[in-house]
C-alpha cells in the first residue's frame, strides 16, 4: 500500500469516475473543499473500510470504487480527502489500526508539516559545444563574464558542465570532459568567484567532481542519482550538497519508449533508495530533481510538475530543470506549431512558476534575468493578502 499527495488542481470528478466510485458518492464527494488529496494505491478491502469510517467520522473523505464495502476485490485504489487538522487526526488514529494502516499512518505524517525553503535561481553555464541550447555554450573569460552576469541578475547558483546530456547523447570520456570544464573551474577559483554565489558541478564522474570540489563549489549535481559509490564518498569527504536526479535509461536511449505505470510512486521509490545511499557515505545535504525530461514521455512530464509538492515529504528542497526543452514542443505540436530550443522560453517560464507554487525552491535555467523578474512577480501575487 503506497500513497501520493495529488494537487488539489485536478478534475476530482473524473478521477473518481475513472477509479469506479458510484455517482452519488461522486456528487458528495467533488463539492468538497480542497486541501489535501492522497491517492492510495493498493489498499485492502479491510483497511479501506476502516478508514472510511475513521474519515467520515471527522469530517474527511474516502473514496472508493463500488463493491469496497462487500469486498468484492481483495485489492482497491482509494482517494483521501482531507483538511490539514483531518490529516493530523488520522496520522495518529490509524497508527492503533490493523490491515497495514499503521504503515499508511506513518506516510500520511510526513506530509503534516512540509517544508518551505527560500527560492534560488541556478544559471546554466555549459562548457561544451554540443548542448541541446546554444546560449547556453561558454568558454574561457567568456564564460567568467556571463557567470557574473547572471549572478548580477538574481543567480545565486551557478551550475556548470562539461557533458550534453541530451536525448541521444552520448559520453565523451573523462579526459575530454575535464579539458572542458577545467579551464572554467580555475578562473572561477582564481578570481574568487566562490565567494559570491555557490557553485554547482553538473558532473556523474568522481574525478571530475573532485577537482571541482576542491576549487570552491560546493554542490555535486548528478544525474545518474548517486550510482557511483565513490562519487558518494567524494561528496561527503567536502560535505557538498548533492542533487539526486531521477532518469530512466541514459542519455544515448533514455527517450526510446519510456513507460511508468505511476510515474510520481516509481520516482518516490527511486529518491527513497538513494536517499538512504547518501546517508549511509555521509551525505548530509541533498537536494531532489525528478528529472524533467530524462526518459519521460510529455504525460510524465506534466504529472511530475503538477504534484510536485509531493515530493516534499522527504524534507529536502527540490530543483526543477525544465529550461526550453522538448516537453514544450510536444505541447506546441498539438497546435500545429513547432518550436525550436530558442523559441522556448515563454513556456519555460510558466513551467518553471507551476513548479515553484507546487514545492520547488531551485530553478536551473538559462535565462536568468527574465526569471528572475518572473518569479519575483510570481512570488508577490502568491503571497499578497489583504
């Protein structure tokens, strides 16, 4: 039995109708006020019952599909829908209940208090040639003069890499990626940069990693989600941060055919696991990117983005990194309009606020002047109340 919280921005009758709930209950049911929705995947026609009752008798919700209360099937999916004292009532209530709802008490408790973090732009400085975004590519001093220019415009990341890795690319060696990014990483460290914004390498490999490290950053982003062991060492022997992405595949296949049967609980899972990686080498600072992009068809995409907030249970801040790329296109498509890399920003910029008012406090993106300003606006009107 596993759960997700959904966004309260979601056509709750459909959902329901899809889940087999009978139409009066649906009636009831969709004319609630939204606070909090929990989908509950695999629960048991014992457990079900008992916490629909322990949910009417406060004032909550369950729904559930037809033929729950004569447990017509062993196995359903239910729908909670709750306030935030409700949430708190039933975290504990069902911590005295049989048929695994202690289980289910313990993952409803940690979305009680979810965590606010201040929100931080990350600049993309690419080092290489063959980034999927042109402006993105810098070299030398050129690449010192547009990182000051991004911390001038609201960056208080910088992240830099050395590797492409866009659908259908492919390694280029250490070697290759160290005489790119080395250059970068010591005019960063010679003129003391360090010490006006923090600094992120984009980097799987240990070695790559380390250097950086050892030149002032201090945030170790990794997209294959902490697979090397020693890269996990290397991360905690400089007490870096380290951002955990989710991919599926890797860059040279990871668009081929990609499929999830429940995108939100399979990345929940992967982000467990590696979670408790990084704290068995000594991590203490991590980060979460559910990987926008990285072997996702546009549905994943999209769910990803819109119950975002999820993922906030773990307690640590997550990043989004959505910046121009394909997800935007394929929407566009639909209209009969195609889109190049350059033409994306607009979208970005909408994907990048749903992501924020849904839980994000890191946004890596290209263009940080007009994010900035953006989600300064975005920020204001959210916060406003008279």
């Amino acid at each position: 039995m596993k759960l997700y919280k959904m966004s309260c921005d979601i056509d709750l009758a459909k959902l329901m109708q899809k889940m087999g709930v009978d139409k009066p209950g649906i009636e009831i049911m969709k004319k609630k006020k939204c606070e909090y929705v929990f989908y509950i995947k695999d629960i048991s026609c014992g457990a079900a019952n008992i916490l629909k009752q322990d949910a009417l008798s406060i004032g909550a919700e369950l729904a559930v599909p037809i033929g729950v209360p004569n447990c017509q099937n062993k196995i359903f999916d239910a729908l909670l829908l709750c306030n935030k004292k409700q949430l708190e009532i039933l975290s504990k209530k069902e911590l005295a209940q049989p048929f695994k709802l202690k289980e289910l008490a313990k993952q409803l408790k940690e979305f009680t208090k979810l965590p606010k973090f201040p929100l931080k732009i990350m600049g993309v400085i690419n080092a290489n040639d063959d980034s999927f975004f042109e402006g993105s590519r810098f070299q030398g001093k050129e690449a010192l003069s547009a990182i000051e220019k991004m911390i001038n415009d609201g960056a208080k990341i910088i992240d830099i890499g050395g590797v492409s890795s866009r659908p259908g690319s492919e390694y280029p060696g250490v070697d290759e990626e160290l005489r790119r990014v080395k250059p970068i990483i010591d005019e960063i460290y010679d003129s003391r940069l360090y010490e006006k914004a923090l600094f992120s390498i984009d980097t799987f490999v240990p070695e790559v990693l380390e250097y950086a490290l050892d030149r002032g950053f201090k945030i170790a982003n990794d997209i294959t989600g902490l697979e090397s062991d020693e890269y996990a060492k290397i991360a905690a022997k400089y007490n870096a941060s380290v951002v955990i992405m989710h991919k599926k595949g890797d860059p040279k296949n990871m668009q081929k055919n990609p499929f999830y049967e429940n995108v939100i609980l399979e990345v929940d899972d992967f982000f467990k696991e590696r979670i408790e990686k990084a704290k068995s080498f000594g991590v203490k600072d991590i980060i979460l990117d559910v990987g926008i992009g990285f072997g996702k068809r546009l549905e994943d995409n999209l769910a990803l983005i819109k119950h975002m907030e999820h993922f906030l249970h773990f307690g640590y801040e997550l990043l989004i990194g959505a910046s121009r790329k394909s997800m935007i296109d394929m929407i566009m498509k639909k209209e009969g309009l195609s889109t190049t890399p350059q033409e994306r920003l607009p979208g970005t910029l909408i994907l990048h606020a749903q992501a924020v008012g849904n839980g994000v406090s890191i946004v890596r993106c290209h263009d940080v002047k007009e994010h900035f300003q953006a989600l300064k606006v975005f920020e204001e009107l959210r916060e406003f109340d008279i």
